[in-house]
C-alpha cells in the first residue's frame, strides 16, 4: 500500500469530523464528497446549500451548514465573546466585542453566500465559524485556505483554539512522498520538511520548537522514527557569516536547544543537505553523527529556505507535497495552499483526522 493510500486508510479508522470552511470554492465542494463517499472522515461543509449544491456533485452524506441561518449561532456567539473578553481592536480602542450580540453580528456579517459579482465572494468568510465549532466540539478538526491566506486562516486558530498547553510556537511542515520508483536515501518514501509556511525568520528558540513539533509529525502522520536535521549551508562549523547576520551560530544554538528541551530524539546539526541525508557525505563532513547521512525530518533555518527547498523537490523531484501541517494548536487547524487541487484538500482532511 503506498503512503497517501494508508494515509487516507488510517484517517478512515479514526472516524473524526471535520469541519471545511470555504463551501463557496468548488475544490472544497468536491473534496467534500470524495471525503465522504470514501469513508476518509465525516464532513461539515460551510455555505448555503442551495448555492453549494450548483456545483453538481453527491452531497449525501455531507452535513452542510449555513452560518448565516444556523441556529447555533448564538452558542458560538458567546464562545468567541468568551474567548476575546477583555481584548481591544487595535485601530478602534474598543473592545473587539462589547457584548455577545456584537459577537453574533461579526460572525454573520460575511456569513451570506455571495449571488453575484466578484467584490461580494471575496467577503465571504467563515473561518471563524468553522473555528468555534472546532471549539466547542462539534468538529474533531479544521481546514481552510482554499480561498482565503494563511493569515485569515490561522488568526481564527490564535484567538479561540490558541496553542496547546507548553507549546510557545505555532509552526508548520509538509509531508514530502516519493514519487514513483522511491528515494535511495529515503527508504520509507517519505520525509517532514519545516517550517515552509508560517515563520518567516524563526529564533533560535521558535527554530528548536519547530524541530521538536516537526519530530512528533514524523512520528504521528508519517509513521517515521524520526532523524532531525537542523539544516544550514554549514556544517559543523564549516562556514561563518558573521558579516551578514549570524545564521550559522543561529542554527548551532537552535539545535542546542532542541536536545536539551527533548533529550530522547535523534537530532543533530547543523548541516548542510548533503551532510544530512547522504551517508556517504554525511560520515565525512560529520563523523560519529548518529543523524548525519540518514535523516528523515528537515528543518530549515528560515521561510526562505524551507519554501524554495519543498517547492523545488514538487516541481522538479516530482514529490508530492501534503500541507502545510499545521502544529502547536490544541486541536487540529489546517491551512490549504490557494493553489491545492481536490486530491491536496482530501489529503489535508486526512491528516487532520489524525491529529485529532
């Protein structure tokens, strides 16, 4: 069985429901029915029905709801009041929310389906919805993005689920898979790279975070035992770029961090790719790493690195891409790229299954 096929196997084991946010972008609308139609989880898809179903696909089965005519929506009215008492809006110096009603009124002021013209979809928005309903237990876990940024999809995820209790960093990584005919240094075809899609500069702490989050992905969602690199285009000390900024020393005292925080991973670093995944490089450039030339979780030192470098094994490796995983919330929230297909909506669907 390949892994994207156990993956899905596995998600279809668990039993969880997901709750899909953009009912307005047809992807989501397929990606729905093929979710369910497969068993892979069980789904609430947000929007109105009358409008999801134009799109013309087998909604059996898909509970489909209306934030604009819910009647729950008082609940999750007093769960996001609850949730945000006490914050000010920055542009206003007023409370977010003065009161439940306040909060009810946001929550339906992008709710309604658009009828027609572009400038009425792009105010569509139920990411929110779809977070409070993650909240209060309605749904096992979260994804959008389809149609909306990470930022929009994420700060929902920050507000009203938050981090879960220890976790300082909200990060991310993909899920890298073989293509066809495998990876001689990756025998089990399949690899972590992050953070590619949240942080953009991490600190040496955040950086130690994301390794230690991006192991337990390896582990859950991947089947790994995971082999941390901590990558740079150093490798143990081989370069220095203390006239451009101290990215080396930046990496050296991430992974630093990294062991003492998680004593009982194999982590090591840092190094450059080569040295990371290639035994044969790796036994020369850092001999007597018990990580070096056998890795199988990446992580990079910043957004840069990590988005050119999984983007580059995509289009030219022919790898295929499952993310980015979303990791540090208390419950699971995941970000789609605006550029997924239906099989990339379907995948992330299963992974959040997993995470629940």
């Amino acid at each position: 069985m390949d892994f994207v096929k156990e993956l899905r196997a596995k998600a279809k084991a668990a039993n969880k429901t997901i709750v899909l946010c953009e009912g307005e972008d047809k992807r989501v609308v397929e990606a729905a029915s093929v979710v369910v139609k497969e068993g892979i989880a069980k789904i609430i898809l947000l929007g109105n029905e009358a409008k999801i179903k134009e799109f013309g696909f087998d909604m059996t089965g898909v509970q489909i709801v209306d934030p604009a005519t819910d009647p729950n929506v008082d609940k999750y009215a007093e769960i996001l009041y609850k949730a945000r008492e006490g914050k000010i809006n920055k542009k206003t110096n007023e409370p977010e929310y003065a009161d439940v009603a306040a909060a009810k009124a946001y929550l339906q002021k992008f709710a309604s389906f658009p009828t027609t013209g572009k400038e009425g979809k792009d105010k569509l928005d139920n990411t929110m919805y779809g977070a409070l309903m993650l909240k209060a237990g309605v749904a096992d876990g979260f994804v959008s993005g389809a149609c909306h940024s990470t930022a929009n999809t994420l700060r929902p995820g920050l507000q009203v689920i938050k981090t879960a209790p220890g976790v300082n960093t909200v990060s991310s990584c993909f899920v890298m898979v073989a293509p066809e005919g495998g990876n001689k240094y990756l025998s089990q075809g399949v690899s972590i790279f992050g953070d590619c899609a949240i942080n953009i500069d991490p600190t040496e702490e955040q950086l130690a975070d994301i390794a230690i989050a991006s192991a337990d992905t390896a582990k859950k969602i991947a089947g790994l035992e995971p082999k941390v690199a901590m990558l740079s285009f150093s490798t143990k000390g081989s370069g220095a770029d203390p006239k451009n900024g101290d990215t080396v020393g930046k990496v050296q005292r991430a992974t630093a961090l990294a062991k003492e925080k998680a004593p009982e991973l194999a982590l090591d670093g840092e190094f450059q790719f080569d040295a990371a995944i290639a035994p044969e490089v790796g036994e020369l450039k850092a001999p007597g790493s018990a990580v070096a030339g056998h890795a199988n979780t990446f992580i990079f030192p910043n957004i840069n690195a990590g988005n050119i470098g999984y983007k580059i094994a995509a289009r030219m490796g022919g790898w295929k891409a499952i993310g980015p995983v979303c990791q540090g919330f208390a419950k699971p929230l995941n970000d789609l790229s605006r550029g997924c297909n239906v099989d990339e909506i379907v995948d992330t669907v299963a992974v959040t299954a997993l995470q629940a």
